[in-house]
C-alpha cells in the first residue's frame, strides 16, 4: 500500500523560494535545477528567520521580508550552481 509523504517544497510559500531560485538560476546561467539547489534554496528561507520570528514560532520569514530572503536564495542556489558548473 502506497502511503503518500509531501516534500518539504509542498508546504513552503512558493513565494519565498521561487524569485530567489529564478534569480539564483539566471544570475549563475544555470540550464537546470537540480534537488541540490532547491535543497539549498529551502536551506536558505530557514536561515532567514529572524530570532523575533523563531520566538513567534514561526516556521516561514514573513512574506514582508521577501527581498531579502529571495536574495538569500538566490545567492546560495548560484553557488550551488557554479560548484555544479565547475566541479561536476
């Protein structure tokens, strides 16, 4: 019997991940995305609670707040990409 487990992905705001993991593949000149780089991209919106929001209990930065975490992403989803680049 098949027992159906959602990804981490299925219960992130698509908005906080998908302008930084856009950005990040652009910037970087990436032609795919690998589960490396969404794995750093969802890394990456973790990092970016603040201690106020972790203190709330929230488990996503406030959607105020998406430039910055988008540029988080961003950044570690174009390091990811060029490691890929240059050491695959």
């Amino acid at each position: 019997m098949y027992t159906h487990h959602p990804s981490l992905f299925s219960f992130l705001p698509s908005s906080l991940l998908t302008q930084g993991i856009g950005l990040g593949a652009v910037v970087s000149g990436a032609t795919i995305i690998t589960d490396k780089m969404l794995y750093a991209a969802s890394e990456a919106v973790a990092a970016s609670l603040t201690e106020e929001e972790r203190a709330e209990g929230r488990v996503f930065p406030r959607v105020a707040r998406i430039r910055q975490v988008s540029l988080k992403v961003a950044t570690e989803v174009a390091k990811v990409s060029f490691c890929f680049l240059f050491f695959q």
